[in-house]
C-alpha cells in the first residue's frame, strides 16, 4: 500500500493521529478539532471533493505506486464513450452530467427497503460515545435517508430498562433511539435493531416487535470485524459494574469480590470492563448452526418482523460461506458482512490488529461465494460491505468488487464524526444546549472560526437542509444532523463523479469490470485483473484491424 501520510496539503487536511487506511487516524476523538478529510467533509462538504485555493496552484497525484493487497490497491476505470444506465435522450444530445447519476438504492427479498445513498451506518450499541450522540446520529441518518443500526445490549445496560421473569417490559433507552430516527423517518433508509445472546434472553426481540412491529428491521449479529468476542464496554462506576453483573453480565475484573472493591477504592482499579457471552457455543457442527439459524429466523418472522438482516465478522471461509448460504435460503433482506480493519468503541486491542480476515480479503471470498449460489439459480442475498471505508472512492470500489450482490456500504467510525463535531459547534453557539448535546467545546477553534461564526456560515450544507424541512424545524434540529447531511452531500458527489466517468448512470450497473487491480498480488487474491490487462485483446483487436 502507498505511503499514509499525515497531511494532505492539497486538500488542507491534517490528522490528529496515526492515519489507516481510509483517512481516519486510528483513535477518533470526541473532542478533536481537526482536520482529517471526513472531519473537514461535515463543514465545507462537495468543496473538500477539489484542491483548495483553486486560481494559484496546481495539483498532482503521488498515489501511482501500489504496494500489498488492501483496497487502496485497487483503481478505478474511466471509460471514453457510452451512459449506462442513464438518460438516453439526454445522453443522445452528449448533454450527460454526472449530477444525473442516480445514488438511490433498494434492498431486501420480499420487501423492499429504499435509500438515497448506498450506505449505512455500523452498529451503534451499547458503548456510551453511541448514547451520547444519538440523536445526531439517528436524525442525520433519517434526513438523509439511509439505515441506522441500534447495536447489541443497549436493554442490557439501562438502568431503566425493566425485567420480569427474565423479559423486558420497559427499555427507555431502546425506545428513545427508535423513537428518535423514526421522527424525521420519510419513507427512505431503516431503523435495525440487533440481538445478541443476551438481547435474545432479554426478549428484546419480542418486545421491539410488539411495539414496533414492521417499522423496524431485526437484525441477527454473529460478531464484527473489530473482536472475536462478545460486545464490551468499559464502566467507572463500582455500583454501576455492581448492577450489570447482577443483569448477567460478565464484569472484569469481578466487582463483588472483596480485593477488587478495595483496590477500586484505593485507585489501583480504575474500571471494570462489561462483556457479552459468546453466540452458538452450544453447537459443534453445520447442521446444528444451520438448524439453528433457520429456526431462529422462523421465530422472527412469527413475531411479525417482515424485514430480516445478520451481520457477521472477518471469521474464516467456512462462516463467510455459512452466513451466504442462511441468509440466502432463508430470503434474509440484508447480510452486513465485517471486515478486519474496521473500527471498534471498545474492543481489546491486540486481537483488533491481529485477528480475523482484511476486508479486502473478505469481500472478495464473499463475490465468489456468492457466484456460486447464482450459478445455481438462486436468488442470493443482497449484501453489505463493510470494514474501514470512508472515501467515495472506497465506497465505489467495495460495490464494484461485491457487484451485482452489494447494495450498501456500511461505515462505522466515519459516520460518527458529523454527530461528534456538530455537536460540539452546537455546544458553543447555543450554550444552553451545550450538557444535552455532549459539547466538548468552550469556543470554537481556529479551524472551524475561519469559517463563520453562526451555523448558516459553517456548514455548506445548512441551506440544503432548510429547504427539506423549512426554517422552523432548523431552531431545534441537532446540528450534528446538519454535518451528516453535508459530509454525506459531499460523498454522494465523489462517488456520482466516478460513477460518470465509469460510463454508470445507476448503482445497479456498477460492475467488477469497473476497478482493475494495481499490482499482481492483489489480482491474484481478489480475481479482479491486473489494470493494464483489462481490455488488452480490444485494443490489440483495434490496431491489427
């Protein structure tokens, strides 16, 4: 992989931190001022697409030499002629724009869910930075109309959350973050909620769809590509941790024994982390997991949910080719499939950098896997990609490597950052609100001043947002919404540009043949030819015509 370098002087972004691979730095502050790509996104938007102080310089790409298999070693094709997909009248006039590329989406077996972008959020759960931010998150994503996904044990961990015999009859928490997406919901996008081990004892899927019934997608989760493990989350509080091991967690180190509370109060122990119980270790086979499943889904669909989903991590090929296969013969709607080199809110470090399948890997095992179900004639699942994406060139390459099956493109860390920095300008421009929204700010800095001073001058997108909801909705709207709005405005626009010069007009006509691998290695693993092959016989056919 090409050198990951720190600034980007051509667009005038920086990282805080260590960078990977999609622009990110490897710990993404809450709090940060600034500036890598995505952060900057949510303020200027489409503008952060060009080099900056366009009139007196000129730009050229270093990013030519590809080393290893990641998806930076993929590139993208241009073509010279052709509009598939698109308008033909137009088209036949050469008047083709590439804002007449269309990003909307649809997904799902029997009922159809649309979006307007290609894209989903990862599983935001029960770790506080998720709570928190929640509704910066969840209007965001419903204004702009794509999923969101309410992660695993948020019942779990309310404390107001109420259990008799075992079941849940009151989840606040739950039904706040339902409540809250579904407020500004249009008809584009979802609300899916997962279950765990524990959210499965929990009767949380009962509970969902009794009060929700099919306003919400349920969602199966075998892991993530960030642990091999169950969820965790990290608590400070010796009454807190106290709590969640009597709700049936595991808490380490344990707060009930005698040495541990008296180390917590001498400061030796800072904290406890909660985990979750691991999924299927009852079984020991492929028939008994696969009868498992079926009866699981079965179950689901007896409650009354019509829309159902799983989502399973970077294990080996033997799980990618199960969750292909269950999904599909079971007409799941959505399989989210994780790879290793995601992000994580909580998950132990070393066994992020060292476990599980690359995402590049995993996708490409999980076209073929796929290919083999179609060859056969069955209808496979539609699928959703997801595992350190954040670039609109990230996002075209992931659907053209799982083309025709991936419909979505699921980003985690990335689709934190609008709810994170809005709410901290929010948390300066309306002190009030400075406690509700989690601002971390006192003032605004240097990076966001030169921008504006009020919200109509910092973020490119605030006008666009005006105009769907009207100017009295704005006074109350979260402003962490009116960042996801512009980042997403601005990765809609990166990925119709290079849909345009591809010759693609509609998502469903993005094909494999539309990326081409940039070293020999990275053909070999993912099937997709090396860049100078690619048309090779065509053009020699031309010439010796």
């Amino acid at each position: 992989m090409s050198q990951l370098l720190k600034s980007n002087d051509v667009l005038g972004t920086t990282n805080r931190g260590n960078i990977v691979e999609s622009g990110l730095c490897t710990l993404c502050r809450a709090d940060c001022m600034g500036k890598c790509e995505t952060w900057l996104s949510c303020l200027k938007g489409r503008e952060t697409l060009y080099p900056r102080d366009f009139g007196i310089v000129t730009a050229g790409s270093g990013n030519t030499t590809h080393v290893g298999v990641s998806y930076n070693s993929l590139r993208i094709q241009g073509y010279n002629y052709g509009a598939n997909g698109g308008d033909a009248a137009k088209a036949a006039q050469g008047d083709a724009l590439f804002t007449d590329v269309s990003l909307e989406t649809t997904f799902g077996a029997e009922h159809k869910t649309s979006c307007r972008y290609p894209l989903m959020t990862g599983a935001l759960g029960s770790t506080f930075v998720a709570a928190k931010y929640w509704d910066a998150f969840a209007t965001g994503c419903a204004i702009c109309g794509v999923p969101i996904v309410i992660g695993e044990n948020v019942v779990g961990v309310d404390r107001a959350a109420e259990l008799k015999n075992g079941r849940i009859v009151k989840a606040p928490e739950l039904e706040r973050r339902i409540d809250g997406y579904l407020r500004y919901y249009d008809g584009h996008g979802a609300i899916i909620v997962q279950l765990n081990v524990e959210d499965t004892r929990n009767g949380v899927a009962e509970y969902v769809a009794e009060k929700y019934g099919d306003k919400v997608i349920i969602e199966l989760k075998w892991g993530q590509g960030a642990k091999d493990i169950g969820g965790e989350i990290e608590v400070k509080s010796l009454d807190y941790a106290l709590f969640l091991k009597e709700r049936g967690y595991l808490v380490d180190p344990d707060p009930s024994r005698p040495e541990v509370q008296a180390a917590f109060k001498a400061g030796a122990v800072k904290g406890f982390a909660r985990h979750s119980r691991l999924g299927y270790t009852d079984l020991s086979s492929y028939e008994q997991v696969r009868e498992s499943f079926v009866n699981q889904v079965a179950y689901l669909r007896k409650l009354g949910f019509q829309r159902v989903s799983l989502k399973t991590g970077s294990y080996g090929m033997e799980a990618l080719a199960m969750a292909i296969r269950f999904a599909t013969e079971c007409k799941l709607d959505l399989l989210t499939i994780d790879g290793s080199g995601g992000g994580t809110g909580m998950s132990p470090w070393d066994m992020m950098e060292t476990w599980g399948v690359p995402s590049i890997l995993l996708h490409s095992k999980a076209h073929e896997y796929a290919s083999i179900l179609a060859a056969r004639g069955e209808k496979v699942v539609d699928l959703s990609f997801a595992g350190g994406f954040a670039k609109p060139s990230q996002i075209f390459k992931a659907l053209a490597l799982g083309a025709p099956y991936t419909k979505l493109i699921c980003m985690g860390r990335a689709m934190m950052i609008p709810g994170f920095l809005g709410s901290n300008i929010e948390g300066v421009l309306k002190p009030e609100n400075r406690e509700k929204v989690c601002g971390n700010w006192d003032s605004l800095p240097k990076t966001v001043s030169e921008l504006g001073s009020t919200a109509e001058e910092i973020f490119a997108g605030y006008h666009d947002v005006q105009q769907k909801l009207g100017a009295e909705a704005m006074k109350t709207l979260p402003y962490g919404a009116i960042a996801m709005w512009t980042m997403l405005d601005k990765l809609g626009a990166g990925v119709q540009q290079l849909m345009a010069g591809a010759r693609k007009f509609r998502l469903d006509q993005i094909a494999r043949e539309d990326i081409a691998s940039g070293n020999r290695e990275t053909e070999r693993e993912t099937g997709i030819p090396f860049i100078t092959d690619v048309q090779d016989e065509f053009a020699k056919a031309i010439l010796r015509r």
